[in-house]
C-alpha cells in the first residue's frame, strides 16, 4: 500500500517524520534506486527504499529507553564532525532506535529514545506540555537569581512561560537549582540563565514527563517501564502532532 514516505520512515524507526524531511530533503533517501523527492509516496512491501545506502525495512516491535547522557556526546544519530554520538553508547537492540530531542554537547541526564515515529512525534511537539526538570549549577549574579529565573521572558521574539525555580543549595560563588519548564525551546534553560546574568557550570536533564532518571549509572540504558510509558503517553489517544520541534 502506498504510504508518504516520511511515515514510512518513521515507522521503521529510522527517524521521527520531522527529521525524516530532513533526509529526504538532503537526498540522503531513494526510492528504488532513484533520489526521492519531498512529497514522495511509495510502498514499503514491493519499492526498495534506502536511506544512506541501507535498506530500510518496516518491523512491529517498538522500543522505548531512557539514557543518562554523560557530557562529551552530541545528540544525533551521525555527526558529520566525527564527534562521538550518543548512539555509540547504546547496547545492542533488535532495531534501529533514535533519541527523542535534544540535549547539547555538554549537557547531561536523561535522555530518551524509540523506534516509535508517533510516541516520538508526540512528545516533540510543543503543545503537549511534558513538564522538564533540569538540575543547573550557576555562578555569576546569584542574589534574586531565583525570582528572575522565574519570571516570564522572551527568547527570540517568543514570550516563554514562567519556569518553576527552587534554590537546591547555595554557595559562596555558586548556587544550584532545579528549573522546571514547559515548552522546551532550543537551548531555552541556558538562555534563560544567560537572561538573568547567570553562567552556567553544570546542566543535568533529570525528569520528563513524570518520568525521572534516578539512580541510572552515567552512560547507562534502560528500557522504560509500562508505569512510565503511561505518563508519556498521556494524551496521546487525542493529540494528532504533524510536525516536531527541538526540547
């Protein structure tokens, strides 16, 4: 049966339809032999369907992990710098996975991935409001850095929703909190410290969703838990996301 080839591609776990775009968009995908084109249908059953050369093929079991991202790793399935991945730290799994947004070269925590286009689709998308909790070690203007931290602000012409702020400890230089946001814009925590003259030392991603890493060992994975599952998923049944956006 003819299907949209950014659905097919997500379904075969080979990236989530946004990201599939991308590749089809790049030339990266062909379809029987021949470049595909944005827009593009084809049957995953009878066209050979490539990305990078590789087939791909469609499979029914999904998967669903959570990573504890060290720093030192980007966020991507290949980076074309030859930086390491945080693919190189997964352990052997029947199918092809890939991470559920972002975190940044040197952020760290909980991260998560799947095979599963929609459930990723899903969670991308800004309108579903998965809470994220970040713990953020700061130096720089500490006195008031939590109301600030606080307050509403615009980053990039976009008025963000007031985060939730604790103070998890002081020091005489340094403070760390734990910052509680909704939409997740690109980067949006350290922007929001950088708005409010803070430096940023550490970032750790430690819940989504409900869903919190724990005592996960650095570099570690582990498949997600039904309970867990069913606290991303919330929502999902009504939610029809067509495009994705960065966390």
């Amino acid at each position: 049966m003819q299907q949209r080839l950014q659905k097919i591609l997500s379904a075969a776990g080979v990236a989530s339809r946004r990201r599939a775009e991308t590749l089809i968009t790049e030339g990266r995908v062909t379809v029987n032999g021949r470049v595909a084109a944005i827009g593009e249908s084809a049957d995953p059953e009878t066209d050979r369907i490539e990305v990078d050369g590789e087939r791909v093929s469609l499979r029914t079991e999904r998967l669903y992990l959570m990573m504890n991202k060290p720093r030192g790793y980007v966020t991507t399935v290949r980076d074309e710098k030859g930086r390491k991945t945080v693919m190189d730290l997964l352990p052997p799994l029947p199918d092809r996975v890939y991470p559920i947004g972002r975190l940044d070269l040197n952020s760290e925590g909980l991260l998560l991935f799947t095979n599963d286009g929609a459930f990723a689709d899903f969670l991308m998308h800004p309108s579903n409001e998965k809470t994220k909790t970040y713990h953020v070690r700061v130096a720089g203007a500490l006195q008031g850095a939590a109301e600030r931290l606080s307050r509403p602000m615009v980053i990039d012409g976009y008025k963000i929703a007031p985060a939730k702020v604790r103070l998890l400890k002081q020091e005489s230089d340094t403070a760390l909190f734990s910052i509680t946001i909704h939409e997740g814009r690109n980067r949006q925590v350290r922007r929001m410290c950088e708005a409010c003259s803070l430096r940023v030392l550490s970032l750790k991603r430690v819940e989504i969703g409900g869903v919190r890493l724990g005592n996960l060992s650095k570099g570690a994975v582990r498949h997600l838990t039904a309970d867990e599952l069913q606290l991303l998923r919330q929502g999902m049944q009504v939610h029809r996301p067509k495009t994705a956006s960065d966390a």
